[in-house]
C-alpha cells in the first residue's frame, strides 16, 4: 500500500520547528554575526540556546541520547520544516556536518568515544568536522587519499594536507581520513581517527572565501602535523574508513536534500508573494504568463523531489543500502532545486539579486549544492554504471 498521508503526530511535530523557525530564526538572518564564511560561533551558540529552550535541540538524535529518533521518511518532513531559514538546522543542530557526524559517531563509535566525541556534540557545545578532502587528490575519489598515519607503537602519527573542511574553525570533535601502511601492528588501508580540535598538530591554515555562506565558520584549508593520536581513537577498525564514509554519506545526501527543499520552498513562497504585489503593464506580474510558468514549473519541481526524497528515504527505512536510490535523488533534487532558486531570483527581477530578501542566497548556496557530497557527474556515473551491471 502507497499512502502519502503525514500523521497527525508528525505533522505535530513539523509544525512546532517550523514555528520556531519563523518565529525564533528568521529574525537572525539579517545579524552581522551572519558572515561570509557563515554563522559565527557566537550566533550558532545563541541559535542552539533558543533551540533547547524550545525543547527541539537536536531531535534527530536517538532517543537513547534524548532525541526523538525519526524514522527517515520522518526526518524528511521535519528537516523541510527546519530548512525553511538555512540559519534552521543551525539552531536545530541539525546541519551538515554535524548532523552526518552524529549519525556516524552513534553506530560506529564505542563507549568512551561517545562520552568524549559525541555527546558534546549532541548537546550542542561542541561542533564537529569529516576531514577527508584534499587539494588535488581525495574528494570525489577518495581512493587518492595521501595524507599518512605512520603507527609508532602507541599512537598515529598523521601527516597530510585537508581543505573545504567545513566548519573547521573552532570545532570541538575531529574526524580525520588517513591512511594507514600495513605491518607488524595489523592491516593498514584508509582509516578515521577522532580527535579533540585543541589537539597540537592540527594548523587551520585560512577559512577560504566560497560563495556560500550558510554553513558555521565556513569552509578550511587544515594542516596536519605530527599530529598524534592514540590507538584508542581509532573509529571502527583499520582499513575500514572507506566503507563508513559510505555509512555516512548515503542518508547525508538525502539530509541535504531534506534541508534544501525547505529552503527552495520559502525562496517559491517569497517569489510568488512578489509576483500577486508586483504590478507590470496594468496587472500583478504572476498573471503575465512569463512570470506564472516560472512559478508553475517550481511547483512542479517541488512536489518532485519532495516525492523523491520520501522514496529513497522509505527505502532505507525498508532496509536498503540505499547508495544507488541517495545518488539518483541527490542529482536530481540539487539540479532542480537549483532551477527553483534561479527562477525566484528572475521572478523578483532587480530585488532578486539584492540581500533585500534570502533568496540571493538561497540562489548562492544552491549552487554549491550540487557539489556537495559527490558533484552532480560523479552520481550519474555510479547510477549508470549501476545500469549497465544490472542483470549480467
């Protein structure tokens, strides 16, 4: 049976952050502590403290860490609710990469790595980074991975060179890709490590200047040297880095998506309040074909990928792997919403490229959305070649 029907409990609860995030939110969009690389540390804590206030803080996490621990589907209708500002999930704690940590830590990591990594992350005091890119070599292809832990007898030893390290500036819980040589201590092969962000050996080199700006601190360009980190710190086991990052990132594309529906949402919601107020040659412009089908064609592109996401979403909730079901809907909810964005700024004309409203940078950050967690072409390539194997 297909039933498309939100319950009442979930529509409940899709209500409350929407309300909070119209009420509680939208008001920070406009604070200088909103800067080019991001929120600041000191908004995002003001945002998180409002958040728990309102008894929504980190509702993703599992009830066993005092969350509601949403089924994905449900997360689908509540992380659209939370996008609606793209400074929600901030305050929700919520957003990448936090949310795709967390989602980490809590299967893989053991006890006392919980206590230390994880919790302060849950409970908002600390943030939290995925440290696997690097210039000119691991990123889409992470089997290009150069920088090296060497084991000593106790500790790593990690040398290498990271950037677009989101949210690097400032976070508390490090996870850090290296590569480990096989030898008389074990197997070897791409592995994480997690470390506090005090530790010595981790040199945040600059944030760069991208031309988004939703995410906190930015995105940074970190040196790692001599870092060293006990064996105890190692996450999962040695060698095995490459299949947690697809742990990671299979329900992460989908969060993403979750997120920037609700935002090409409200960008539709302020286009088409333009379009009934605005008057050209004698009318509202919403009335002039050329302006109506901009915002029938995002209509469209909307219900779409909201129905897309639900699809892959209730296809992990049924027990898929969901690797090639995240990839299709990753490349096509980030191309088309992308296409919704672009269409509000033409919509509201001059306005649209001004900061008067969001949706210029709603229209900035969509764009590197289609990079994010693997570029539009990387997922067509693993979705054809998964065609192509299909029945041989």
């Amino acid at each position: 049976m297909i039933d498309f029907a939100i319950p009442e409990d979930l529509a409940e609860r899709r209500d409350r952050i929407r309300t909070f995030v119209v009420e509680e939110v939208l008001p920070y969009e406009t604070d200088p502590r909103l800067t080019q690389h991001g929120p600041n540390d000191a908004l995002r804590q003001e945002l998180v403290e409002r958040a728990k206030k309102a008894g929504l803080l980190t509702f993703q996490a599992q009830r066993r860490f005092g969350g509601m621990e949403p089924s994905h589907v449900e997360q689908a209708v509540l992380y659209e609710a939370a996008g609606w500002s793209t400074l929600g999930p901030v305050a929700l704690n919520c957003a990448a990469p936090d949310e795709g940590n967390m989602f980490l830590l809590s299967r893989i990591a053991n006890d006392e790595q919980i206590e230390t990594f994880l919790k302060p992350v849950i409970d908002g005091r600390h943030r939290s980074v995925f440290a696997m890119t690097e210039p000119g070599g691991a990123g889409s292809d992470p089997d290009q991975l150069s920088t090296t832990a060497v084991f000593d007898g106790s500790d790593y030893v990690i040398n290498g060179r990271k950037w677009l390290i989101t949210g690097a500036n400032g976070a508390g819980t490090w996870i850090i890709m290296a590569r480990v040589e096989s030898g008389a201590h074990g197997p070897g092969g791409p592995t994480l490590f997690l470390c506090e962000g005090e530790t010595a050996g981790i040199e945040i080199e600059r944030v760069m200047s991208t031309m988004d700006r939703n995410y906190v601190e930015g995105h940074g360009v970190v040196v790692l040297k001599d870092l060293r980190i006990p064996a105890a710190n190692v996450l999962g086991e040695v060698g095995q880095a490459l299949r947690y990052a697809q742990l990671r990132l299979v329900p992460a594309r989908l969060t993403h998506c979750m997120r920037w529906l609700g935002a090409a949402e409200r960008a539709q919601a302020i286009a088409t309040e333009h379009a009934r107020a605005r008057t050209a040659f004698g009318k509202p412009i919403g009335e002039h074909q050329g302006v109506g089908f901009l915002l029938a064609d995002n209509e469209i592109a909307l219900q779409q990928c909201r129905l897309a996401i639900w699809w892959a979403s209730w296809q992990l909730d049924n027990g898929a792997k969901g690797r090639h079901e995240s990839s299709m809907v990753k490349a096509m909810v980030s191309e088309e919403l992308f296409k919704v964005a672009d269409r509000c700024v033409q919509v509201l004309g001059g306005f649209g490229v001004s900061d008067d409203t969001p949706v210029a940078m709603i229209f900035r950050d969509m764009r590197a959305f289609r990079l994010y967690d693997g570029p539009t072409e990387v997922h067509k390539f693993a979705i054809a070649r998964k065609v192509l194997l299909r029945g041989t």
